[in-house]
C-alpha cells in the first residue's frame, strides 16, 4: 500500500492543516501554562501569540522519532494533527481539577 500522499493533499497538509496545528497545539500550551504554571510565584500569563512560539521552539529542538513527516498518508496526519492536543488537553485539564 502506498502511505505517499498526493499532491492534493500535500498542499492541503500545508496550507490547512499545519496551521491548524500550530493554533490547536498553541491553545493547549496556552491553557496549560496559563493554569498550571501561573499558580507558581512569578510566573506570568502568557498569550496565544507565546505559546504558538513556544510549540514552534519545541518542535524544532525536539526532532519526533525516525519517522519521517511524508511518511504519514494523509488520514493519519490529520488524525495526528488534531487527536495529539486534544488528548494533551484533556490531560493537562484532569491536572487541573486537582490544583
């Protein structure tokens, strides 16, 4: 089976939908900095802005595993895309219920 995706949706990965990775990651980075880290002293807030910054950073010095981003078909990748930060939200919400 062939996992390269076209050219279709190639153009719809960059365009649509790693942005819409960035904001999703973004809003999770946000809600758990703004919720968990702040009841720290002097931690300060920060924005959506920061926190997408913040993802891009992160992603850039922490390279994920051996697998290559076109080796995803485009399913995956979508499903990567949106399922990865909702999970992560619903677990940074559970920790705070408990702050």
């Amino acid at each position: 089976m062939n996992n390269k995706m076209s050219t279709k949706e190639q153009l719809l990965a960059v365009f649509l939908v790693f942005p819409l990775s960035f904001i999703l990651s973004g809003l999770v980075i946000r809600y758990g900095w703004n919720n968990i880290l702040t009841t720290l002293d002097g931690v300060p807030s920060i924005t959506l802005a920061q926190a997408i910054g913040l993802d891009i950073l992160v992603s850039y010095i922490i390279v994920s595993g051996g697998r290559k981003e076109n080796d995803y078909d485009f399913g995956e990748l979508l499903s990567k895309v949106i399922g990865t930060p909702i999970i992560t939200f619903v677990l940074l919400w559970l920790v705070t219920l408990f702050l």
